[in-house]
C-alpha cells in the first residue's frame, strides 16, 4: 500500500512508524490491535481510486485509539 506523505512524495506504508506514535500511550498488544485496524482499513474499497494521505492515517489512528478506549 503506497500513501502520500504530506510533503506530496508517494511512500510504501510502514506500520513501524505507527507503533512509534501510537506505543508512546498504550501497551504493544493495543498498538497492533490498532495497527491491524488501520492496515484492514486500508485494504478496502475506500482506497481503491486515490492513494491515502498521512492525514488519512492520523484520523484512522484517532479513530480507532478513540474505539479502543476502555471506559
């Protein structure tokens, strides 16, 4: 999968890169839960015309932190 970064240069996406800025707040067992989320996310149709941008993948990151949230 390929994402835009916000300079406007395409890169592969890294799950790596997500563990660093999701890791800093939750335990490694939640991170790859979200990280699964966020790649399952990317695999769908939503992506199919136009590649993802890293503002994309922030708000998936949000989002799903914010779903995971034990209340």
């Amino acid at each position: 999968m390929v994402i835009v970064k916000k300079d406007g240069r395409f890169q592969d996406f890294d799950p790596t890169k997500l563990i660093k800025s999701i890791g800093a707040k939750y335990k490694a067992v939640e991170s790859v839960n979200i990280i699964g989320q966020i790649e399952k996310e990317l695999s769908t149709t939503r992506f199919k015309e136009f590649y993802p941008t890293t503002d994309n993948i922030q708000d998936m990151v949000e989002k799903y932190i914010m779903l995971n949230k034990k209340v």
